[in-house]
C-alpha cells in the first residue's frame, strides 16, 4: 500500500502517520541517520503508540511496520482495511 493510503487509513480511525528521520538511541545519545523510517500517534491521546524512544525524532517503523500496525487495529475494530 502507498504512503498516501497508510495515512488516509489512519486517520480514517483516529492516528496519525509521521515521517523523518530515523534517530537510534546508544547508551542514552542519538545517532542519527539518512534512514527514513514513521511513528505513529494516537489522535485521542496525543501521544506515539511506537516507533519513538522520546515522542519527538526517532521514525522507528517502516512503512510495512504501520501498515502491519493498521491491519491489527482494523481488526479490533472489526473494520476491513
């Protein structure tokens, strides 16, 4: 699936997608790094359901990741994706 469609879906049930930068952590500083990677926010609590160590920089899925994340959450919500 597109990026385009991976954030219509989400927010079709209340996330957001996010892209950047990814942002590793080791022993507690950032590397950063070229790598594109996403999180995820849930809209009802502002905050990232994965995909940051700190809520700000780090992109830690790939866009299989969320899609991966989106199918599961349709399915609780006995939604079809």
């Amino acid at each position: 699936m597109n990026e385009r469609n991976i954030y219509k879906k989400a927010r079709a049930i209340g996330f957001s997608v996010h892209k950047g930068k990814v942002h590793l952590l080791d022993k507690g500083y950032p590397i950063f790094s070229d790598e594109v990677g996403y999180t995820v926010t849930d809209n009802s609590l502002n905050v990232n359901v994965w995909g940051s160590y700190n809520g700000l920089l780090d992109h830690l899925w790939s866009l299989e990741d969320v899609e991966e994340f989106l199918k599961s959450e349709y399915s609780k919500r006995e939604l079809i994706f």
